[in-house]
C-alpha cells in the first residue's frame, strides 16, 4: 500500500489525513525500523506492508466506532504502538494510555511521543490485569489489537471502561471465539453489540472488528489474577 492508495482507502472508511499527520507517520515508520535493529518491535518492515498491515488496519477501528466523539481510551497489549499511537496522530481529541507488560517496548513508545511531540498520551508498563484493578470506570474505549483470546480481553477490559463504553477487539478470525460468549456477557454486564468483518485492501486478509458495550457496574472480583484467568477462564 503506497501513501497514494493509504490516503485513499482511509477516505473511504471516513478519514480524511491531514500532510502534518502524514508527516508524523512517516517519521514513526523511520523510528520504529531503526530500532528495530535492536529490539524486536515488528517483523514487518517493507515500508508498503507496514502502512498496510500496521497503520491501515489499526485505524480500521473506525468502521465500527467514531473516534472523533470519544474523550478517552486504552490500549492494552500496545507493543510497537498499534494502534494507540497510530490513533493518537489521526485523532489528536483523543486522550489515551498505552500499557505495556515490556519495560523496552514501553521506553521505546516514551521516545515516540517525545519526538513527535503528542501531547495528552501517556505509556505505562504494566500487566494490564494489574493496571485494570486500579483503574476502575476510567475509560470511554478500551482496545487491543491481536493480544489475547476475546475472553480474557473481556475479563481485564470490561471493569476499566465506563458504564456504557466500549471494548473494540481486533483480530482476524474470530469464529472460534465467539462460542459460550453468552455467559461471558451476563458475568461481566456486557454485550456484544457489533462485530464487523472484512478483507484487508490489496491482500485480501481476514479481519474481525468487535464491539462490547459495558452495560452495569462489574463485579469487584474481576479481573482476577492472571493465574486464575489462565487456570480457569471465563
């Protein structure tokens, strides 16, 4: 995906990129193949597959949520960036965090809000089952891209959002997952309101959009620690 063809498909999923925008993603792209060479941050570094697999489809989240009526969000299992970053420099109204269980990982995205001077981000590194205890009700969306089953992001996500928030998951195929997910919702007061699917551009790539809604308070317990998530998952 060149930038002609970048520019192009994000207008047709409603987002017009500005050349200052443009500017701190090519600069982005530069500092994450430098350091790269150092830290193992993506095995993707053609500079058309990254803006195709890194940069398009973290933005995707648009589809299925307007982000330009959102005041805070958090994303759990960020890695290099994608796509809190990625969000922070298209929509700048957004106030976000960043966690990240990688002390590197999480200096390296500090180096990236630094140069590119984004302001309201912050990276905190953290277990995210950690950080959800102390931060109860805190967000409008959180998000997590590719980081664990659909349950256990439901389990340490649900408790940080406001009621009526959302929890965006973004995977490929999500089929497997969505099995006993019943239960799922009524323990945790949550509902899946929207699952959009649909093909990567030019690739042809499945993707999976999912959108749960906290619906009520959840319970105290949740999330448990890691080890009983794992032991015994919802």
């Amino acid at each position: 995906m060149n930038i002609e063809n970048f520019i192009q498909e994000l207008k047709k999923i409603n987002i017009d990129i500005t050349q200052e925008q443009l500017n701190q993603l090519e600069e982005y792209y530069n500092m994450v193949i430098e350091y790269n060479k150092v830290m193992n941050l993506t095995g993707i570094t053609d500079k058309n597959d990254f803006y195709l697999k890194h940069y398009y489809d973290s933005l995707t989240i648009n589809k299925i949520i307007n982000l330009n009526n959102i005041k805070s969000l958090c994303d759990i299992g960020s890695g290099a960036g994608f796509p809190g970053i990625v969000l922070k420099i298209v929509f700048p109204n957004l106030k976000i965090t960043l966690v990240d269980s990688l002390n590197k990982r999480i200096n390296f995205l500090k180096e990236v809000i630094n140069k590119l001077n984004l302001k309201n981000i912050e990276a905190i590194h953290e277990r995210a089952e950690i950080f959800a205890k102390k931060n109860i009700e805190k967000y409008d969306v959180i998000t997590a891209r590719a980081v664990a089953k659909l349950n256990i992001l439901l389990e340490i996500s649900i408790p940080m959002l406001k009621i009526n928030g959302n929890f965006i998951a973004m995977k490929s195929n999500i089929d497997d997952e969505l099995n006993n997910i019943n239960n799922i919702e009524h323990e945790l007061n949550c509902k899946i309101v929207d699952i959009q699917k649909f093909l990567l551009p030019i690739e042809n790539s499945n993707r999976s959009l999912i959108k749960v809604q906290k619906l009520d308070k959840t319970k105290d317990m949740y999330p448990r620690k890691f080890e009983q998530i794992k032991k015994k998952p919802l």
